[in-house]
C-alpha cells in the first residue's frame, strides 16, 4: 500500500536499515542513524539500477512521487533516468568551469606565485569589485565586446580612468587564457582598443633639481624620530629601490663584507644585486647593531615584521614634505634616474638595469641581474659622492663618469 505522510515521518530507525515501500518501484530508506532516503528501482537494459530522489524531510513524500513518476516517463521514452542525472550534474560542472568568474579564478591561481602578494592583492580586488558582480556568472564564450565596453565604462564613470584601463587589460589576459584553454573562441576585449579615453599617467611626485635634492638631504639626517626611519629615509635616495623592497630588505641578503645586496624585485619577484656605496654600508653597520638580531632590517613594531608600508611617507610628511607635490617614497627612483642621466652623465642602460627594469637587449635578453655589474658598482659609489657633496651645499656640474 502507498505510503502517508504520517508513516513517513514516524518510521523509526532500527539496528540494521530497512526499507518501506511505497508503490511502482519507490521506497523509503531508513539507516540506523535515523537518516529517510527516498529511492527508485527500476530496470533498463535488463539490469536492475536504483535512482536517489532525495532526502526526507528536504524532498516530501509528494515531491518524490513527482521525482520518480517523471524518472518513469524517461523510462517509458527509452532513456536511462539515471544516466540522465549523471548527464545533467556533468553539463551543470561544466558550465561552472566556464563561467567568467570561473575562468579568472583559474587564470588567477595559474599567475599568482610569479607576482608579488601585493599585487595579487590589487588584481584580485579589481576583479571582485569591477568584473565579477557584472561578468562572473556569464558564459566566457557567450560574452560580447558591449558587455565588457559597459563594465568598464563604469570605472570611467566614477573617475577611475586607470582602473578601466588595468581592467582592460585583465579581461584580455583573461579571456586568452579561455581561448588557450577551449572555453572561448577569441579574445574580445581586442575589440575595443581606443574605446576607453586615454589615460594619463601620473607620475610620483620627485625632487630633482639639486639645489633643492641637499636641503632635502640635510632634513633626513636631522630626522628626530626613531633610528630605523631614519636610516630608511637616508637609504632610499642612496639605493632608490621601490618602497616595498627596502623596507622589506632582511639582513640574510645584505652581506657588508661584499657591499652588495641581494633583493628581489617586488613586480617581478626576480633576483636583484644592488652595490652598497660606502655611505650606504655606513648607514648599515649602524642599524644592524640595532636591528640585527632581527630578520627585518628595518622591523616594526611587531619586531617580527618589516615597518609599514606608510613609514616613509609618513616621515616625509613629518619633515614638511607634500608627498602628492614634492616628493613620495618611489619618486627616489625618478630622481636619481633624472640626475644620474642628466647631470652625472650615466648611461641609460646602466640606470635601468640598476632600476630593474625590463629593457630588452640585442640579444633579448630583459634583464640581467649582474649586467653592468662593475659600471653599477662604480655608478652607485659616484651617486652617493655627488650627493654628499649636495647636502654639503657644494655646487656640482655635469660630472662625465670615468671609462664609460
């Protein structure tokens, strides 16, 4: 006899499962843990098979009637109902692992160990704010230039011109990595090159006229906070390396004996070999008797971690300085690439290399970390003379450096 509503839910559990039927191949499943599955028999192809309806009280007792007379219907068609829900799980996988938001995640997971966290972090954050709310459960194949033109025009919209651009160019990435991977058939974000208004760059704000680089450089040294600022703010305009990187800088990589410093560029996560100056070791030897017996070189509070990122500007800041107008902690690198070039007469394929830069070669190569070496180490001991010699007040010309 059919089941009711009321048997259902009073079938209790005993020391071994047991089943209760209710009519045309359908039955309740009761488990000693007191679990009610609902269950189908049936034959096809001569072979007994068994379809789950669900789970009770989730699926009711009406609703798994409707489960399996639709699975009989099937039946009655000549189609395996059981077959069909593997079909149906397997065409609902794949078009998860082809939606938008599915295809940036794995391109994500596929860069994200070659980029610095910080980066990652930015990348990520772009694609959760600015694509996935609009993009992320669209067929990538499905997706039409207008579709990708509208996202980014509303970046542009509320101002954010470098944002729609950086956008631009992770939906490219994005649906190349679709295309190499079979879920797309081309890239279309190449169809709107020239759509967005053009961005212009703004560059951190750099001192570089050197009257005003001396005073600057007599301010550092007057500096009344703590010794590790301090020293931060007379090493960065010496090594004018990115924020990041000096204050992320650790005591394993800098050996004194040698006057050299094996960083890792932040955008690249590449090995870097930057030449300590004398001044620079200098600087050094009096922080280390402080910090030394720490990883970071310059450590923060928690003497676990490097300082925060916000230091240097903050010190700027305390000195005087308008870090949106004068100078900001990566305007360093503008600067000595400004003088060194100008004023000190640097070739500009030492200054780049010295600036870990990707600059191809005639060989292809983009970036050596000991090219240039004994130009860089002569470069890097010129620069910190000429600005000695500038927070001296000593007026400085064109300097054309020896053998070069």
């Amino acid at each position: 006899m059919p089941l009711t509503d009321l048997e259902v839910r009073r079938a209790a559990p005993r020391e071994k499962a047991y089943r209760v039927s209710d009519g045309r191949g359908m039955y309740l499943e009761i488990s000693p843990s007191g679990g009610k599955y609902w269950r189908l028999k049936y034959r096809f192809n001569d072979r007994e098979k068994r379809l789950a309806l669900g789970i009770y009280p989730d699926v009711t007792l009406a609703h798994a009637r409707k489960k399996r007379d639709e699975a009989r219907a099937m039946l009655a068609d000549g189609i395996d109902p059981g077959q069909a829900k593997k079909d149906k799980k397997r065409l609902a996988r794949l078009n998860a692992a082809t939606t938008f938001e599915a295809v940036a995640l794995e391109w994500f997971e596929q860069q994200a160990p070659d980029w610095a966290p910080s980066h990652s972090q930015k990348i990520m954050g772009r694609l959760k704010k600015d694509l996935f709310p609009w993009l992320g459960s669209r067929p990538i194949a499905d997706i039409s230039p207008p579709e990708v033109l509208e996202v980014l025009r509303r970046a542009e919209k509320r101002g954010a011109h470098d944002t729609a651009h950086r956008l631009q160019q992770n939906c490219g990435q994005i649906f190349r990595y679709a295309v190499v991977t079979g879920r797309a058939m081309r890239d279309v974000s190449a169809d709107l090159r020239g759509a967005l208004r053009p961005n212009r760059h703004t560059h951190f704000a750099s001192i570089t006229d050197p009257q005003k680089v001396g005073e600057m450089l007599r301010a550092f040294d007057g500096f009344s906070g703590t010794l590790v600022v301090r020293a931060a703010l007379q090493l960065a305009p010496l090594l004018f390396v990115r924020p990041g990187e000096l204050r992320q800088a650790e005591w394993a990589q800098i050996d004194l004996e040698r006057r050299a410093w094996s960083s890792t560029v932040s955008k690249t996560k590449t090995e870097h070999l930057v030449p300590l100056a004398n001044q620079a070791v200098e600087i050094l030897k009096e922080l280390q008797a402080q910090t030394g017996q720490w990883r970071c070189v310059f450590p923060g509070r928690d003497r676990r971690k490097a300082m925060s990122g916000a230091a240097i500007n903050a010190a700027l800041q305390r000195l005087g300085f308008d870090t949106k107008t004068e100078i900001t902690g990566h305007g360093f690198r503008a600067m000595a690439r400004t003088i060194l070039h100008e004023r000190l007469r640097f070739p500009a394929e030492v200054i780049e290399h010295q600036l870990a830069h990707r600059v191809p070669d005639s060989l292809g190569s983009a970036y050596n970390r000991t090219r240039f070496i004994d130009d860089r180490v002569a470069m890097m001991q010129a620069w910190a003379d000429y600005l000695d010699r500038l927070k001296a007040g000593a007026e400085v010309g064109p300097i054309r450096p020896r053998g070069l």
